[in-house]
C-alpha cells in the first residue's frame, strides 16, 4: 500500500470509484467524458505545489549552472518564444510550456497516474490491461501559440487504437 493509500484510508476516503452506464455509453459514442470533482480540492493544490516545486527546482539549477542541462531537459520544456527571448514571462511558472514524462522522474505523478479513480476508470473503458504510456503537464503560458484540436493517436500510432487521454 503506498502513502498515498494509506492517507486516504486514515481521511476516510473511499477508494471505489464507477463510472455509470450513461457515461461508458457516452464515451463510447463521443469520445470524451467530463468528470468534475475527480479528484479531492487537496489533491488538485498538493498537484500545483509540485508543479510549481518542479519549476522552481529546476530554475535554481538553471541558474547555478546557466546550462539547461540533459536531466531536465525532458522533463521540464520552457516556451519557445521564452527560451528565444521574444516573450518575456511574468513569472517562472508562465515561462513552462509543459513538463514532460513527470509519472517517470517524479515519484507524486508516479503514484497520482496510478490513483485509484484514475485506474478505475481506465479499466472500465479500456479494460484490464492499461499501460500508462506519456505523462505530462501542459501548462501553457498566455502570449504562446495555441495548441490546434488534434488526434493524440497521431503521436502514439497504436493499433488497435485504443487510447485514454486524460486531462484534469
């Protein structure tokens, strides 16, 4: 059992989670479902603490050693027009476009993709075998380009095309 289990099991929080009927069915025949209140007011704070102690973490790097460095770099990918100058940020977090693969670096994303709603849910609509494949923020600062609607699936390239994206 991790930590974060047992938190939960002390608070008194129940771990089962089901999507009803409607929603597989709307899933199914739309392709997106919007959960609201997924997670707990203190699961989405403790998520933007570490957010923010990751870029804050790799800024004091960044200006200890002047260098982005090869262990952040996958991790944490600042805004082209920030890292080019022609944007200047109002802040650290604002000049992070996204953090990238964070489930692998970061042990709180870790444990948060393998929450117990997550997963859940993830096998009701996918079935037993889910693979957790990317994980990132993305964070977009104002005054950068617009991510246009796309399919994930013409990053991943799996077949058959069974794809989950989940975003909170």
């Amino acid at each position: 059992m991790s930590e974060t289990d047992s938190k939960r099991q002390k608070k008194g929080e129940s771990d089962s989670f089901s999507l009803t009927d409607k929603m597989i069915e709307n899933y199914g025949r739309n392709g997106y479902l919007v959960l609201r209140n997924l997670f707990s007011i203190d699961e989405v704070e403790a998520t933007k603490a570490e957010i923010s102690r990751i870029i804050d973490d790799w800024y004091a790097e960044f200006e200890r050693t002047g260098k982005e460095g090869p262990d952040w770099e996958e991790v944490v990918n600042r805004d082209p027009l920030v890292k080019s100058g022609q944007l200047e940020p109002v802040d650290r977090l604002h000049s992070v476009r996204r953090l990238f693969r964070i489930s692998v670096h970061v042990d709180f994303f870790k444990e948060l993709a393998s929450h117990p709603k997550m997963s859940a849910m993830s096998r009701q609509l996918l079935g037993d075998d889910v693979k957790l494949l990317q994980s990132m923020a993305l964070l977009k600062p104002p005054g950068t380009a617009e991510k246009r609607w796309h399919q994930d699936n013409g990053y991943f390239r799996l077949i058959p095309n069974h794809v989950l994206v989940a975003n909170a």
